[in-house]
C-alpha cells in the first residue's frame, strides 16, 4: 500500500518539479536554459506516455493533433525563413511547450482540477515571495540597481506581472478554503503587479477579479478576502514606492540595502495584518449590501476620474483624439519605466510594430518570414533606431512569421483550449491568452511551460493499460528526435563561445568554430568567425547566402573586404546594400558608418571629408 502511493506521488511530483524549474530556472528568454528544462519535458513526457499513457477525449485529440501540426510548420518554415537559425530556435520553443502539454496529459490526467489549482496557489505563492525577497535582500539580483521595475526571477515585467493577474481567480477560489492562505496569496500578487508597473497586468487583474466575482455563486465568501487583501497590499505596493531603493532606477547598492529592510518590514506587516484581519474581523461571507456599496463606490470614482479627465481634454472629441494620438505615436524610446507608466495611454510602439507585422504578411501571406524572424523585419522596415525582436502580439506575431496556415494552426490550439472546466483555472488561462496579444508571452518558458501543462493536464483523461510496445518505442524515439534538435543548436553555441574565449589559439579557435557550424550549420555568427580567423572570403560568403536580408551579413562581407582584402570598390558595394536594408546600423561615428565613409572615400576621394 505505501509502495503504491509512493509511486502514486512520483508523477505529480515529477509534474511540480519541472513547473518549478520553468518558473524558477529559466531565466527570461534563455535559450540555454530552455535546452535543460525543454529535455527535462521531453524524457518525462516520453516516459509517462511509455509507461501509462493518458486517455485522449476528442478535444484532447484536436489539441496535440494541431500543437503538433503547428510545430512541424515552424521547423518547415526554416525552408523560406530569412533567419534560418532563428526559426530552428523559434520551432524548438514551440517544441518545448509540445513537450510540456504531454508531461501534463501523462503525468497528471485524470486529477481532480481542484487538485491542480492547489499546487498553482502553492507555486505561485512561492514565486511572489521569492521575488519580492530580491527587492528586500538586493544580493539575491544585482540588477536592480540600474532598473528597478520587478521582474525576478523570470527576467521580464510583463510576465511576472501576468502570473500575478492569474493567481487572482485562483486565490479567490481557494479564499472559500483555505482562508488566510488566500488571502496572503492576494496580497502578495497586488504587491507584485504593482511593483511590476505592468498596466496590462493591473487591469488584468482587476478583470479576473471582476469576472470570478460575477461568475461565482458563492461570491460573497470571496470578497471580504479580496478586500482585505487588497487593501493592505495597495498600501504596502505604496510604501515600496515611495522608497528609492525600491522603485527608483540607478540607486546604490547601500540606498537599495537600507530601503529593502524597510520594504521589508511593510511587506511582514502588512501580510500580518491581512492574517490577523480575516481571522478576527473579517470572519465571514460579507453582506451583499456592504459589496454592492462597494461597487458603487468604485464605480464612481472610475467615472469621476474619466469625467475629470475629458474636460480637461476640452471634450470627448479631442480627449479620444489624445488617447489615440499617444497610443500610435511612434517614439525613438519606450515609456520610462518609472510608476508613472501606469497612467500613460501609450502603446509603447506596439502600434508601430504591428504594422510591420501586417505590411510583412500581406507581402508573404501564405508562409510568413519564418519562425522567430520579425527582429530582422523590424529592421529593415523601422524609422527609428529603437529595434525589438517581437512585434509584442503572439497571434499577429504568428501571422506574419508562419503566414495564414500557421496563424489558423495556432487558432485551432487556441479553440481545443476552450472547454468547461472550474472556474479559476478556466480564468488563469483565459487571462494568459489575453495578455498574449498584447506582448511576447511566447518567448518565456516560466509562463507558457506550465500554462501548456495546465492545459494537457485538464484535457487528458485518466492513465489506461498500455497495449504492446509500439506506443512506448514510439514515444522513445519521438524524444530522440526532440533532443537532438534542442541540442544541436546549444551544443554550437558552446562551441562557438568555446571558440571566442580560445581566439588567440588559432588553430583551436577554427577548430572549435568548425564544431560550432557543424552542429548548426545555419547559423551565420560561427560562418563570420571562421572567416576572421581563417583569412578566407567564402565564410562570409556563405553567411550572406544564408541570410541575404539581414544588414549584418553585408556589413561583415563589406568589412571584411575593406579592412583585409583591401578591395573599397566591393566592400563600399555591400556596405552599401546593408545601408539600405538598415541605415540605422550606421550610425554617425559608429563602426559600420565609418566603413562605409572610408570605402566611399577610397574609390571616390572627392567623398573624403575636408
């Protein structure tokens, strides 16, 4: 009997355990941390389908039959991609979280949903506490001293800032159980979104809350903990800003110690004071009247707010006009990441960037550009020298990359997703889907890892009898074949730095860069330093053959040219073509502008400043 529950507790277990390296772990958008906690998936998800393969209803049918689909046209679009390199990364992501929905199916099909929105409310929880720590101890992340916006440990703000607005439907939830529990879980989000100064996230959050609200029937046992919760949690947020050390960017490391033993002290305080005011004070359901009080209240102060602000417009015409006007004007910066973000109507150049996005799939509307490879869109097609990798909208982000085939493969995941399940975690991961076509959620293994998990969990049924030994040779070789591809192209980055670290050895600098191009041979970084350390032309040939609209492929054949085979007339020719793909690239004073101002000069010295 033991032995049987221990062996019951390995796959939920296992399921946590790599949940926690994603949220933990991962490191922002890390591609090296991606290959470890990608092949964790994967070796779990092959043996949980080896060994007690989940049932399969119909929508979880349609979910990996399209999850899988879309991935093979990620790898398919390197074929046609203008980033051969990027796409292979991009479709190893979209691999990854493959990787994650089928630990999910294996692993915990067939448990109780409210079993699954516990442990989301345990890690959670964890994490809100682990990163306000790096705000209260600044040794735990260094960084904060040159920005302070949170965003320990998952690297970016935005992300962190949504898993905050998902823990409010799962925090209401479980307020009916586990009250003060709840209501710490609450707190601690508050205080992370606002610290976060994610406006997205915010608003968010106070939608989930809205719409749990309205969509619970046992309702009034929610809301007295929200409104504790929230309170103190928007007085401590409060407290946190008001401190240097906290919220101001380039602080000193003695400024960040002091005021993060104050922070500190609020953020104990205050979730005291949450603990003790549901335990004595607030003890019960809260009346409907005192809720509905409440909303009134709210929503009056909301349109007092909105009036205030239109008159000062001089009207509802110009106050839209100034809201739009801010909304689309593109600027060479991104808003101050400073608190007063949050009131800015701005779309900090997402208006500009799905423009691009647009303008690049109506140009290819079948394919795409290949996956992952709107950075190099962005490039050749901005008017400011502010570049991004990601048009920070994933569904319009898949339009232009993987054309209208992917973008309908995505939508087909999307629609399996939709299916009644309980309340919070339907709402978790409807607000995660939300937040997606506002931002760049698909680079970060911290948040789509376990929402892919969450989402094979709830679709898969219980194990059943496994028949033969096809399924599991099946899965075995499946997970060779993943492996291999997330390998490949970490093992060329090791070798490639390998190769930068030894450059003065030249011959184990080639040798190195060789093994580099040989694991990734679309890659063009090990191509380029090959070509440096070798003398030879055809490296950087090869490069611009691989990427012939990336402006970095010229500029280096162009450089190269000028500086080593001494020929200006074929180097101010490339030069000059990665001049037009990106005239940004040549800044005045900057490397490239000064190659192309000496090439120019060589071959016409009537171009050669005074």
């Amino acid at each position: 009997m033991r032995g049987a529950a221990v062996r019951g507790a390995l796959a939920p277990g296992a399921a946590a355990a790599l949940c926690f390296a994603a949220l933990f772990l991962s490191a922002g958008s890390s591609q090296s941390r991606l290959f470890w906690i990608g092949a964790a998936a994967v070796v779990l998800a092959a043996v949980g389908w080896a060994v007690r393969p989940p049932a399969l209803p119909r929508p979880a049918l349609i979910f990996f039959a399209a999850f899988t689909a879309f991935v093979v046209w990620q790898a398919a679009s390197i074929a046609w991609s203008i980033e051969p390199a990027r796409s292979w990364d991009y479709a190893n992501r979209s691999l990854v979280y493959l990787a994650f929905a089928a630990a999910g199916a294996a692993l915990l099909g067939g448990i109780a949903p409210r079993r699954l929105v516990e442990a989301a409310a345990a890690l959670l929880g964890a994490l809100f506490v682990w990163a306000l720590a790096a705000k209260v101890i600044p040794a735990l992340y260094d960084d904060y001293g040159r920005l302070a916006r949170l965003r320990y440990p998952l690297g970016y703000w935005n992300e962190l800032a949504l898993l905050a607005a998902a823990a409010v439907p799962i925090g209401l939830w479980l307020a009916r159980r586990l009250r003060l529990g709840a209501g710490v879980l609450l707190y601690t989000a508050l205080v992370v979104v606002v610290l976060t100064y994610s406006r997205v996230g915010i608003v968010l959050s106070v939608l989930a809350a809205i719409a749990f609200l309205g969509l619970d029937e046992r309702r009034l046992e929610s809301f007295g903990v929200l409104a504790v919760a929230w309170i103190v949690g928007a007085a401590a947020a409060g407290a946190g800003l008001l401190l240097p050390g906290v919220a101001d960017d380039g602080q000193a490391h003695s400024v960040r110690v002091h005021d993060g033993l104050l922070f500190g002290l609020a953020l104990v305080a205050g979730a005291v004071i949450v603990v003790l005011a549901l335990r004595f004070v607030v003890t019960r359901a809260v009346d409907v009247r005192v809720v509905r009080a409440a909303a009134v209240v709210l929503v009056a102060l909301v349109l007092a707010a909105l009036t205030a602000s239109v008159v000062r417009a001089g009207g509802p015409g110009p106050w839209l006009s100034e809201r739009w006007h801010e909304f689309s004007n593109p600027v060479n910066a991104q808003v101050a990441n400073t608190p007063g973000r949050v009131v800015s109507t701005s779309s900090s150049n997402r208006w500009r960037w799905w423009q691009e996005a647009w303008n690049a799939f109506t140009d290819h509307p079948a394919q795409g550009t290949g996956a992952g490879t709107f950075g190099l869109t962005d490039r050749i097609e901005r008017n400011s020298p502010l570049a991004v990798i990601e048009p920070h909208s994933t569904p319009l982000q898949f339009l232009t990359e993987l054309g209208l085939i992917g973008f309908l493969l995505y939508g087909a995941i999307v629609v399996a997703i939709v299916r009644r399940t309980l309340i919070p975690l339907g709402l978790a991961i409807a607000v995660c889907v939300l937040h997606s076509f506002v931002d760049i959620d698909w680079d970060y293994v911290a948040v789509q890892g376990p929402l892919f998990l969450l989402i094979g969990a709830l679709l898969a049924g219980p194990p059943v009898v496994r028949r033969g030994w096809l399924p599991g040779v099946a899965a075995g070789l499946c997970a060779l074949a993943a492996i291999y591809s997330l390998a490949s192209p970490w093992l060329s980055d090791e070798r490639y730095n390998a190769a930068l670290d030894s450059f003065t050895n030249r011959v184990g600098a080639i040798d190195d860069a060789k093994a580099a191009h040989s694991f990734n041979p679309l890659a063009v970084e090990p191509l380029w330093l090959l070509g440096a350390l070798t003398g030879q032309k055809h490296y950087y040939e090869q490069a611009r053959d691989l990427e012939p609209k990336n402006p970095d492929a010229w500029f280096e054949l162009g450089s190269f040219e000028l500086h080593v085979l001494h020929q200006p007339r074929g180097a101010y020719r490339d030069l000059n073509h990665a001049y037009t793909l990106d005239n940004f690239l040549f800044a005045k004073g900057s490397p490239p502008g000064r190659d192309l101002d000496r090439a120019r000069c060589e071959i016409d010295p009537a171009t050669c400043p005074k």
